[in-house]
C-alpha cells in the first residue's frame, strides 16, 4: 500500500496531519471524526469493515465469490484476472454508506476495487446484503471491464478524492505505481492546505488577531449564519449581504465534480479549472436540459441553479466537518425561502408534511448511481415536464407518478399556476438543438448557440457548454464572436472559446490562442498550447515562446498524470503527431492499445498516424488487429472500408461499409459513404434509393443533400435536383451557389 509522505506543496508548506490540527481545532475534529470524509478509506480491520465475511456467497453471471476470514484477515475467493477461482485479501475498505467497497492489492504498487460492494442501509431499507455495482452486465476476464483490468484501478479512478495529498505516482515504462499519501482519508488538509506555515504563525501569534494577517492558510469561511437576511418583513427572498468568496467552495469542487485531472498541484481555493478540466453539460453525462444523467458529482449542477448565481455556497446548506446538513427538510430551504410564502399548499400543491410538500422531492429530484446511492440533483430547477415532451428528459413530477405522462404533469401545473410557466426561455432548448442535430441541424443551432453563449444573464458553465456544441459548426464568419469568448472572465468559457478557433487557419489560431499562453488559469493555457502544438516556434510571436514553452511542459506534465489512462496515451500521441513527433506517437498509441486491447480509438488513431505516414500495409495491419478483438465495432469496419478504398479494392470496401452500416444505422455519415461506395461501382439507381433512405433516416443532412442533388443532375432528374437544391439553401440561406443553381434548374 502506499506509503505515508510528506510533500512539499510550496517550498514554504508542508502537511502537518489531522491530529497536529486537533490541539487548536478541537471542535471542528470531533465533528469530523466519524464523518464521511475521516471514513471515505481506512485499513481493513474488525473495526472498519462492515460487509459480511462469515462464509457468505454472492452468484453473478456463474461465478460463485466466497467472503470469509483466514484469522484476522478478510478475505474474498473470486475470479481473478485468468478466469480462475483465487483466493484474495481485502486490504482496504472503501467508504462507509450507503455502500462500502474493497481494495485488493495486486502487483505492480496496483490495488484492484472489488466491484462486488456491500448495502450498509438497514434491512428494512433493503440493505445488509452483498450486490454488484454493474448488475446488468456480464463481464468476464476477458473485458477489459473486469474488475482486474485498467478501469477498476483504485489509482486511477478512485484515490484521489479519497486520501489528502495523494500523489499517483505511475510509471508509464514499467505499468507500476509508487503511490503516496500524506493522510489515508480525507483530512483537513484535503481542503484547507498544507498546515506547517498555519502552525508555526500560531506557535508564534498572541491575541487578539489582525483580521489582515493570513494565517498561513486561505480563508475558506462562508459566513453561512450571518451572511443572509431577509430584506423586509414581506421579502420572499433572504438576500446576500456582501459577494461570496469564491474560495470555499473552490476547496469542495475538484472532488465533487466530474472532470480530469491537470495537476496534482492544487492550490487550496483555487479555481477548479487551474487543476482540472471540468466536463460541459453533453450527453452523456446530462440531459439536454442540463439534469444529472451519469455520475456527474453535484458541482456541474450546481453551477447551472439560480441560487450558486444568487450567491449561495456549498457550506450555507452544508456543515463541512460532519457533512451534515444545516437544518433538515424544509427548514433548510426556509432560512433563504419565507416559509409563508413557499411551504404552503398554494405553492405544493401536495398533502402538508407529505413527502411531495419536501421543497426536495420537486426541486432537487434523485437519481441512483452505484446501483443504491440516490443523489440528488443540484441544479435546483422548477420542473418542466413540457421539456419533457419535448427533448425527453425527466422531469420531477413523473419520477414521483411513474404511471403518468409529462403531459398529464404539464396539464396539472397548468391548472395550479396558470400556462405562463411554459413561456419561461430555457437554455435546455438551444443546447438540445445543438446537440441532437446533425451537420445541418448544427448549422441551424449555430446561431442560437453563439447567442446563449454570449449572454450575460446564463450560468458560465451553459455558455461554456454552448461554445462547446457550437465547436464543430464553426466557420471563417464567426471569429470575431468566438474571440470575444476568448476574453470572457469564467476559464470554462475561454476553454470552450479555445476549442472554437481549432479549425480555423495557422495565422488565426496563433492571433486568438497565443495570447492565451500566459493566461493565469492553467487549464486555458494547456488548451492554448494544445491548439498551437502544431505552429513552429517561429510563427509565434517572439515575447510568447517563453509562455508557449511553459504551457507545453504543463501540458506534457497532465498527459504524464494522465499515462495509465488509454485515453491518456492517445492524447499524447496526437500532440506527439502535430509536433512531427511520429515514432513517439506510434509508441503511445501502441501503450494504450497495451492497457485496453478493447479501446478502438487507440486503433483507429495508430492505423491513421500510419496513413500520415505513408505506411498502409502498417495501417491494414493495426485495422485487422483491432477487429479480430471487436468484429462488432462499426467505426473500425468504416476506417478498413477507407483504406481498403485507398487500395483500390472496391468490391472489399463496400462490404465494409455494408458492415458499418448495419452495426450503427443510425449514424448519418456511414450511411453517406456507402452510397457514395455503391455508386462508384456503377449502381446509381440503388445508390439513389440509399441515399432517399437515409435522407428519412437523417433529413436535412447536408452530405446526404448534396450527393442527392449532384446524382439527381446527373441522371436529368431535374425536378428532385431542384427539390434539393431549394432544401439546400434553406441550410445554408447565404450559399450564392445554390442561389445560381436553383435558377439554372428553374430556367430550364
């Protein structure tokens, strides 16, 4: 197991551990003590490990896991990573409620989470019981899903939100981790910082205390009690009397958010994107509308609701040392909310001291994750069951009426607060358009896109979402908006601003991205440098090399964090690619195929560098390789399709496409290829009828229009080219080439 270090954070700070804290903090200890966070990872003793190991048997997908004990140790007899009945020692446990999972060590400095967990809910609630984490899947040792392969990594996955100062310490070369830890649990330190210079101002320091002196540790006080007040007796709102610091709940994010990592280098209250990279509102994370879908960790939410833009932090609702809330059911709600306004059946509508009077159960509804663990939902929203009906989203009210439809919920909000509340703008309707469409569709969204991006009034990580989903319909006309983005004050948005200008020329990316270098974010200076990674140091402006070779080495730093990832070794070798770099791309793309044999990317990326290079025979190779693991993987069957195109072997390629095609019908651009593949084998007329089926399947899709247009010509249809032509130019209204065509096929 890792063992126990002390890490410099500054040259001035070092961790001093929990029990140093607890001489001055003695209140804010115990209150910890017992908590979630003192228990998220403690050693497997009689004391701490709470599932069942009396000889008890848990069955899955015919596999028999015994858990039982050999003297003082716990121990689980399961299928190991050759398919085999093992007997293994548990050496961890991992959290406390309502579940608790376990660690085994393996070789390598690796610890292996178990994905058998044990209920720690009552009986009554249907605990007290082994279950597994993924019930609907069967996953033998051959997936790379199993629990002995990359995925179930507690290094990888787990333990940095669950240890204080952990450092990963992966070494790509040997596939080993050396991984350490100042405390094994998530300590005080975790959030406020390396103590040393706190401790030694308080050895020094005599009362009273000058508000100004820094103590050694950042402010991380909410002044939950005494910040809100209501402003009259009629209020219905308390109001905030001052800005919040951001700071406090800065310390909270980078472990209740979903994202990536950059830097094991936090600095405490610092903003999450200077250590991570945090994940936007898309599938399929979150519902179009925003709502939690997957195991999204609350801050995403949070950051889109009306009370984190009213100033509310994650510690005025939240005691941070017990993890306890401030106040239970609606009184919670009521300290910001008048009660005589708000917890009345005027405004429920629902039986008083019922569970559908709970401010809760309307406006923060639950999802389970890890099977049993019912999360709430953070952003906080009005429900809206007419989204519902529209973009297929959940809405609150049919989560509690399983039997009823949105539209009956519609119906009776309807009938309590009048039809105004349908006419309320939301922002879940422009990023649906952006994200369900098409290349067509995603034109048209384009506008409305940029729109919400730019607005004042939306959450920065909905305008960052939307600069997102805008990406791949960028054009040459929209640079000026996209550097305007490049200037907003939210990181989130200038990342996504950042991811804009990708497509654009070496000339405008180096003008709008370079400047970005030196920004004082580190995650928006490693998407500037990723974006510039292909421009010789020439092109750059001479006083920002300096910044350039910095934000590089940052950026090669996260991908070094990031090695035991697949993902991980294909991001470095794409930028080992835009540096020229090929044996060293080639060399990584290789490493992830060596963590995940079932990781297409990492086949279709090593096949492509290969192309880049000239080498195809290498390229069929690395193809056939990676479809004799996944003979079902369209994306695969379409890349050999390509390549056997390059070849010249036509009959071979459209039996690919045909193969692509039936594993993802729905995808527009494979259904596209193959009729381009039939007609060049001489057979329009079944190409046509391709293209017109498709054309049902994905209307308005630019690609599928314009062969059908072009076909359509060739064979003197002149009436469907038309037909197209005017579809056409309804997608793309300032086309002056379709204006001409059109009346060329009208004059005729």
């Amino acid at each position: 197991m890792p063992t126990v270090a002390t890490q410099l954070v500054s040259p001035a700070a070092t961790y001093v551990g929990a029990s140093t804290c607890k001489s001055c903090h003695e209140s804010e200890y115990q209150s910890w003590s017992g908590s979630h966070h003192q228990l998220a990872m403690q050693e497997a003793t009689a004391a701490s490990v709470l599932g069942d190991f009396a000889n008890t048997t848990f069955r899955k997908d015919g596999v028999a896991s015994s858990f039982f004990k050999r003297g003082d140790k716990f121990m689980v007899r399961t299928d190991g990573p050759d398919g085999q009945l093992t007997d293994y020692e548990v050496s961890h446990t991992f959290g406390i409620y309502p579940l608790q999972q376990y660690l085994i060590p393996f070789p390598g400095g690796r610890y292996q989470v178990l994905p058998i967990a044990w209920d720690a809910r009552s009986k009554g609630e249907g605990g007290q019981r082994w279950f597994h984490l993924y019930p609907k899947q069967k996953v033998d040792y051959q997936d790379s899903l199993h629990w002995t392969g990359v995925y179930h990594n507690w290094a990888l996955q787990c333990a940095e939100c669950h240890s204080t100062n952990l450092r990963k310490g992966y070494d790509a070369a040997s596939q080993t981790y050396k991984t350490t830890f100042s405390e094994i649990n998530v300590a005080c330190e975790a959030c406020h910082g390396p103590a040393s210079v706190h401790v030694d101002w308080a050895r020094l320091v005599r009362p009273p205390y000058r508000a100004e002196d820094s103590k050694g540790l950042p402010s991380l006080r909410s002044r939950w009690n005494e910040a809100w007040k209501f402003p009259t007796g009629a209020a219905k709102f308390a109001r905030r009397d001052q800005p919040v610091e951001p700071a406090g709940m800065n310390s909270c994010v980078a472990c209740h958010a979903r994202r990536s990592t950059l830097s094991e280098e936090r600095t405490p209250g610092a903003t999450l994107e200077d250590s991570h990279r945090l994940a936007m509102l898309t599938a399929p994370n979150y519902y179009a509308d925003g709502q939690q879908r997957e195991e999204v960790y609350v801050w995403g939410s949070f950051l889109q609701s009306r009370m984190h833009q009213n100033g509310v932090t994650c510690m005025d609702c939240h005691e941070p040392h017990a993890q306890k809330l401030r106040a239970e059911g609606n009184a919670l709600c009521t300290r910001c909310h008048a009660a005589v306004e708000f917890d009345v059946p005027n405004h429920h509508h629902h039986t008083v001291g019922g569970k559908g009077a709970q401010c809760v159960t309307c406006h923060m509804p639950t999802q389970n994750y890890m099977v049993i663990h019912a999360r709430q939902d953070h952003s906080l929203r009005i429900p809206r069951p007419d989204l519902s009906i529209a973009m297929g989203s959940p809405n609150a009210c049919t989560q509690c009426h399983t039997g009823k439809q949105p539209q009956w919920a519609a119906g009776a909000m309807d009938q309590w607060y009048g039809r105004n509340w349908r006419a309320r703008p939301h922002y879940g309707s422009t990023l649906h358009a952006g994200e369900s469409g098409e290349n067509s569709q995603g034109v048209r969204a384009l506008p409305g896109l940029l729109e919400l991006a730019a607005s004042p009034t939306a959450p920065a990580i909905v305008r960052a979402t939307a600069a997102t989903l805008a990406q791949p319909y960028i054009n040459p006309g929209t640079l000026p908006a996209t550097r305007a983005l490049l200037q907003d004050a939210d990181p989130s948005v200038r990342i996504a601003a950042l991811g804009m200008i990708a497509p654009a020329e070496p000339a405008n990316r180096v003008l709008s991205a370079a400047p970005l270098l030196s920004d004082p974010v580190r995650g928006v200076r490693i998407e500037a440098v990723r974006l510039l990674a292909d421009i010789p140091d020439a092109r750059i402006p001479e006083g920002q090399r300096a910044a350039r070779a910095a934000a590089l080495q940052e950026y090669e730093n996260a991908l070094a964090l990031e090695a035991d990832w697949p993902s991980g070794q294909v991001n470095l070798g794409n930028l080992r690619l835009q540096q020229g770099r090929a044996e060293e791309a080639i060399a990584a793309f290789e490493r992830a195929i060596a963590l995940d044999k079932s990781f297409a990317g990492a086949y279709l990326n090593l096949a492509d560098a290969w192309r880049q290079l000239g080498r195809e025979p290498k390229s069929e190779k690395v193809l056939r390789r990676g479809l004799a693991v996944m003979p079902r993987d369209a994306d695969l069957h379409h890349a050999f399709g390509l390549l056997l195109t390059r070849k010249g072997d036509q009959a071979a390629a459209l039996n690919e496409f045909v193969e692509a095609t039936r594993l993802a019908p729905d995808n527009a651009r494979y259904a596209y290829v193959r009729a381009i593949a039939v007609d060049s084998a001489g057979k329009r007329e079944q190409a046509l009828a391709l293209l017109r089926s498709a054309d049902k399947r994905h209307p308005n899709n630019l690609d599928i229009l314009g062969a059908l247009l072009s076909m359509s010509r060739e064979v003197g249809d002149r009436q469907a080219a038309l037909g197209y032509a005017k579809q056409l130019v309804e997608l793309l209204p300032g086309n002056s080439g379709l204006g001409r065509l059109i009346a060329e096929l009208e004059a005729r």
